[in-house]
C-alpha cells in the first residue's frame, strides 16, 4: 500500500484525525518527523499546529501564541524538499500559513470572528480556467484559526476565501501544493467533529499525487 507521511511531532495532540484522513484516501498513514524522507512517500501533509514565527515574514511579535522556531525550521527544510524534489505537499491550518510562509508570503497574526469551537461558515471557491483543483462554489467548513494570509506568496494562487474575504484555500502554480485554512480532518465520516464533507480536500490531495506520478509501488 502506498504511504503518506503526516509531518507530526510525537506529542502531537490530534494526530490521529490526520492518519485516519490517509486511510480514508486508501493510502497508509506514517507519523514521522524531521528523520523522514519525502521521497519515500506518495506525499506528505503538514498539518495544524502553534503559529508561525513572525520574524519569519519580517514582523515582530504583535499576538503570535507558542512560537517554535525549531519546528518552524524544520516545518520549512520539509517543504523545501517537497517543493524541489515534486512532491505532493496538503498544507492544513497551520501547513497553509507556513507554506505561504515559505514562498515569500505573510500573515495577519490576529483576526476576528474565526476561532471558533465547533464554528462553520460560508467558503467560496474561486472559480477560473486556470486553477488545477477547483473547489465547489459555495461549501460549509469549520473555521478554528486567529491568523491569516496577508500576503499570499509567490507562485500561489488564491482558490477558496471566507464570506469575509480570508483567504480560505490557495494551491501552487506547479501543480504540487495544495493547502486549506480550515480542518477537513475534522469532517470526515466516523470521526468526532463538526460534520461536513471534509473529503473534498483529501480527494484532491490524491487527484494530485496520481496527476504527479506519484501513485506507484514503493
């Protein structure tokens, strides 16, 4: 069976959502951290977490909460493989703010009206001929996040955003990175959450691993 490695810590509080998320997919999950190797996988997910240094996209510290250099390096040396190396890369939450991070992008370090415990609202998806994994135009989602993107990085391309206009959704030029603000880990079918059809996300994930060849005997 193919693998997905989940970029996750040991201690990792909701981890499991994201593992079974992979078997859902029909892929098996692995939970590894900074001793993995990307190219041993059909893709990678880097997954929600503390927020983002803001010295990273050239901020001083305004409400950013358990900043974590160390994970954030080792969040960015993944990505970087990923990007280099064409491998499928699901940023979730947090994922999507340190890949937008990594491009050259920003971030809002404190909204309102979006960390909510077990909040939905309105997402729109952007349509247009030139967006690879398209999202359906009016969808419901759970929102639980006090950042957002400011500026979206280079390469990226805007695919989904809030009734308020936060960017909800962006996916790289390549063809390669996919990332959502909100958690479809938590709208999946036999899991506790908000409900939902949280397999929207992961179905494109896989439409892109098999688009990029990933999908072969390891």
């Amino acid at each position: 069976m193919e693998k997905i490695l989940v970029f996750a810590r040991e201690d990792e509080r909701f981890k499991d959502r994201y593992l079974y998320a992979c078997t859902v997919m029909g892929y098996e999950p692995v939970r590894a951290y900074t001793e993995a190797d990307p190219e041993d996988f059909a893709g990678v997910i880097m997954i929600g977490g503390p927020d983002v240094d803001p010295a990273l996209y050239h901020e001083e510290n305004t409400a950013s909460r358990y900043v974590n250099i160390e994970y954030d390096s080792a969040c960015l040396d993944m990505i970087g493989k990923c990007f280099e190396k064409g491998i499928p890369l699901l940023g979730i939450c947090r994922g999507l703010q340190i890949i937008n991070v990594y491009f050259g992008g920003s971030l809002y370090q404190d909204i309102e009206n979006h960390m909510i415990d077990g909040g939905m609202h309105e997402t729109f998806g952007l349509q247009g001929s030139d967006i690879i994994y398209p999202f359906p135009e009016k969808m419901v989602t759970n929102t639980r996040h006090h950042q957002a993107v400011k500026v979206l990085g280079q390469g990226l391309k805007l695919t989904a955003e809030a009734y308020d206009g936060t960017a909800e959704a962006f996916e790289h030029e390549n063809g390669r990175v996919l990332a959502v603000q909100w958690h479809p880990e938590r709208m999946l079918d036999n899991m506790p959450g908000e409900g939902g059809d949280g397999i929207l996300v992961f179905d494109r994930f896989k439409e892109m691993i098999s688009r990029c060849g990933r999908d072969h005997k390891q």
